[in-house]
C-alpha cells in the first residue's frame, strides 16, 4: 500500500463529511462512524455488475474516494481501518462467522470487523459493514447491554466453537468474532466465496442500503424501501431509467448501467 498521506486522509474525511479530529478520542471514533454509515452505502453491486472484488488497500480506497462507491464488510471496514490508523487509532481486524437464521455461525471469514484502541487505552467493536447494525461502537469489554440507536447490544463469550464472542443484537446472536488479530489478505477466501458462489446471499441479487438521519434507505434489485420516523414504505421500481435515478439520487452512485443478479433465486 502507498502512504496514507495527509490529503488522502482529507478526501477520505471530507467524502464522509467530517472534520480531522483533534485526538484518537472515543468521542471522535463514535462521530466518525455513524457519518461513515450515513455516507458510504453497504453495497454489492460490483458482484453483479461483473466487476472483481479487490482486497487491496488502495483498490478499496479508490473505489470509495475516485469511484464514489461503497461496498460490503471486506471493503468497507477494509478502507475504514486505514483511515483509523492515520488518525492515530490502533486498529486490528478481526474475523466472524455470521449466525444463520435458526443455525449456527457460517464459514470461516465470513465478515470483517474492527478492534479500534482509542487514546485511553479501551478497544471498541468498530463495523461500518454490516448494515443495519449498530450506529456507534461497541465497548469490546463489556458483558452487559449496550444501548445503541440501532438496538440493544450485548457481546458475550462465545457459546459454542469457533470464535471467543457472540455478538447479539437484541437478543438475537448477529455474528462470531475471533479476537485473534488478522491481515486483509487472509479476507480473499471468504470475499470470493461471498462474491461468486450460488450459496452465498450476496449473489442472489444487488442490495444497496445506507443509514439516514431519520431511518435506513434501501435499493433491493427493483424494490426501493424507505423507513423514516418509523415509517416504511415500499415500491417496486418501474424501469432501468428509475432504478439509476435511484442509486444515483439515494445513494450518490452514477452506474453505466443496472445490474443483473448473478445467481437469481425465485
């Protein structure tokens, strides 16, 4: 990776809308990740515009900085960490396996996720890839609830093999992490995996979803959901021309053209 040079850092900054804080304080990191959340959508429609997932540092920057893109959990908190650590956090990424509905946590490398050490010495959960998730960090050592806009958090000693702790969101266990710090190389298996195979969600169709101010906006192939005070409406695109508009009005993406689920499911 080329340096993290001070005006990369910038455009980075100025792409999510904040300014460089003055310290790796937790008040800094709390801010810095809700407005990544706000700016930058889970995305994955590289997948199904036939476009390679890259694992690279600067590959990930550029497709947020110069493409104007988001991403899924292996690039989204892929490009987040760097940042982090030019800002003077210590970062680790960290592997999980998601849990399924009504089974057990799935294959190894399943998701990425951020061990961020603020200034004080105290280490957060940091995940701007995980879509409707937590809108702040969670505190890593704590056993008790962790009230959150997004829910009521817990994260609690792994029941089960295959991971140190359960992170629950209310009540319902969202993903295994492993506390063993990892590099974004040992991620290529599990990002292939997710991006290519019949099995995996993430082919079935494009999704798009960003956090708003008042609730989440989210692109599902044709389907365009809204939920804002509480409020959610929903409405089935009427052509190509609507659903561009579409990603390029909710979510600040110019795409050539729509794209066509990989491995469609009835």
């Amino acid at each position: 990776m080329e340096e993290f040079s001070a005006s990369r850092a910038d455009a980075y900054l100025r792409r999510i809308g904040a300014g460089r804080p003055g310290s790796a304080s937790a008040a800094a990191l709390r801010d810095l990740h809700l407005r990544h959340l706000r700016t930058v959508p889970f995305e994955s429609l590289s997948i199904h515009l036939g476009q390679e997932i890259v694992l690279e540092a600067d590959a990930l920057l550029d497709k947020l900085l110069r493409g104007g893109r988001g991403g899924f959990c292996y690039e989204l908190n892929g490009a987040f960490a760097p940042l982090l650590r030019s800002l003077g956090y210590r970062v680790e990424l960290l592997q999980a396996r998601v849990h399924k509905a009504g089974g057990g946590p799935g294959i190894p490398y399943d998701h990425l996720a951020l061990r961020v050490e603020c200034e004080d010495g105290r280490a957060w959960l940091a995940d701007v890839g995980f879509g409707d998730h937590s809108h702040f960090p969670l505190a890593l050592d704590e056993r008790g609830e962790q009230t959150d806009p997004g829910g009521l958090f817990r994260i609690v000693p792994a029941d089960g093999p295959h991971g140190d702790l359960d992170v629950l969101q209310d009540g319902v266990p969202q993903y295994r992490l492993e506390t063993r710090p990892r590099i974004l190389s040992d991620f290529v298996t599990g990002a292939w995996w997710h991006s290519t195979s019949p099995a995996s969600g993430f082919t079935r169709k494009p999704v798009c979803s960003m956090l708003t101010e008042t609730g989440r906006t989210t692109l599902s192939d044709r389907v365009l959901t809204v939920t804002a005070a509480g409020e959610r409406t929903e409405r089935a695109l009427a052509d190509d021309a609507e659903v561009l508009a579409a990603y390029r009005d909710r979510f600040g993406i110019d795409l050539p053209r729509v794209p066509v689920p990989l491995h469609p499911r009835p």
